[in-house]
C-alpha cells in the first residue's frame, strides 16, 4: 500500500514584490513569523539553524543548506519529534526556494523532496494532529 | 512524480467537513456504513454513502465487505498523506507570504504608479 518511493510537493507562484524583498521573508526571523511560525531561530548561512515554532507544539528544524542571495535558498526540513508531530524527522527532506526577478515581480518556486513513508504508527498520530488544522485551513479561516 | 493526482484527490476529498468528521471516525476502528451514518442524523443515508465513495476513491479509506454489511476504516498510507498534509501546509503559508511581501511593497509601488 504504502509506496517506497519518495515524493515531491512543489508550488510556483508569482508575487508583486522584487525578490530581495521575499527574501527577506525567508532568511529573517521577524519577517518569517508574518506568514509562517510564531517564533523562529535563523542562522541564514550554509550549516546555519533554521527553526521555526508554529506554536502548538509544531517545531520545524531545519539547517539551511545553500544560500544565494535573493536567488536561491536551499534547507533541510523535518518536524521536531514531540507527541502528535507530524512524521518528518529532522534532516529527513529538504526544501529548495527559487526567487526569479519578473519585471518588478518575483516567481517564486517551491520544491519539497525527500519524503520518506512514515510508519503507520507515526502516521497516525501525524494525522490526528493535522486534520483538525487542515479542517481550519480548508475552512478559509 | 507519482502523487500529484492522488494529493489532489485527497486534498478534494478533505475540503468537506462531513468527510474529515468520518475519517476522524474511522481512524482508530472499522465501522459498519450503518454506524458512520448514525453519527450524521442530518445527512441522508445516500449522501452519507456518496461522502463515504468519495473517501475510498482519494484513497484514504478500505472498504470491505462482511455479509451484506460493508466496512470502512483509515487506510494508513503515510507517504501520500504526508504529502497532502505538506502540500496544504505550503499553499496556505506561500500564501500569506505572497500577501505579506506585496503589502510591504505596496506604497513603493502605489507612488510608482501615481506618477
């Protein structure tokens, strides 16, 4: 049932910022908090910390591991292991960001690989913590 | 890519509140249809039934048949819903980025254009 290979979860948006401007979403904690976590911890250079707490126990660890200035930001990502966390241990995938200047635009690219299937054990209770989430995202809350 | 269609076809079938109520159900235990359907006393038995093929074709229920009942519980698959749940996590954060780095923009470019 469960496949053993990897999978891939990409995304391509284009946003009415210049990139240097979206970088700075990426590589600073203050900015990073506007759309992502509550509090986070980042070192924005190759082998520098890259943390983010989305708050209700939801820890995402990551190193990052390539940057190119408002180009390119490559980090490892997984979840800290914690009851209900979602089953992506540290380490376990990473996520690679492309910025490309378009006019006075930026496309921004999301590539996350490295998925590994989760065990089923794991999986339930990754589960049982996001579905209420997903329920809320879905909501349009 | 294998999961592109299937993420979709999860992500589908979760938008509907009814269905996650019934995955939440059947996560832990097999359930008749019968008893899933007692839990939605405001839903009719087909529309019940419809929410229930819903699941099993995005793949995220068994059924199976015991006599002339049938069976559903969760199927465990965690790669796909990883995935799902990744994919989710994305496209609602990428976009509150988007919207966070436009309205810091936005003066800039509102003088820009007023010129």
């Amino acid at each position: 049932m469960t496949g053993t290979g990897r999978t891939v979860v990409e995304h391509t948006l284009r946003i009415r910022a210049r990139p240097e401007t979206v970088w700075r979403f990426w590589t600073d904690p203050e900015r990073i908090c506007d759309w992502w976590g509550s509090t986070a911890d980042l070192d924005p250079q190759p082998g520098g910390r890259c943390l983010v707490d989305l708050g209700g126990g939801a820890v995402m660890r990551g190193e990052f591991v390539e940057l190119v200035p408002h180009e390119r930001i490559v980090f490892t990502f997984g979840w800290e292991p914690a009851p209900g966390a979602p089953a992506v241990a540290p380490g376990s995938s990473v996520v690679e960001i492309t910025l490309t200047a378009a006019g006075d635009d930026t496309i921004l690219a999301l590539r996350h690989t490295g998925l590994a299937p989760a065990s089923a054990d794991e999986h339930r209770s990754g589960w049982g913590h996001f579905l209420p989430k997903l329920g809320a995202a879905a909501g349009g809350n | 890519m294998s999961g592109d269609g299937a993420v979709d076809g999860a992500l589908r079938a979760l938008a509907d509140p009814t269905r996650r109520t019934i995955l939440r159900l059947v996560r832990d235990r097999e359930l008749p249809a019968g008893e899933i359907a007692g839990h939605f006393p405001a839903i009719s038995r087909p529309a019940v039934s419809q929410h229930l093929r819903v699941l099993t074709d995005a793949g995220l229920v068994d059924v199976r048949a015991d006599g002339n009942r049938r069976l559903y519980r969760f199927r465990d698959d965690g790669l796909r819903h990883a995935a799902a749940v990744l994919d989710e996590m994305w496209s609602d954060r990428l976009a509150r980025l988007q919207e966070a780095a436009e309205r810091e923009e936005w003066p800039q470019r509102a003088r820009r254009e007023r010129r």
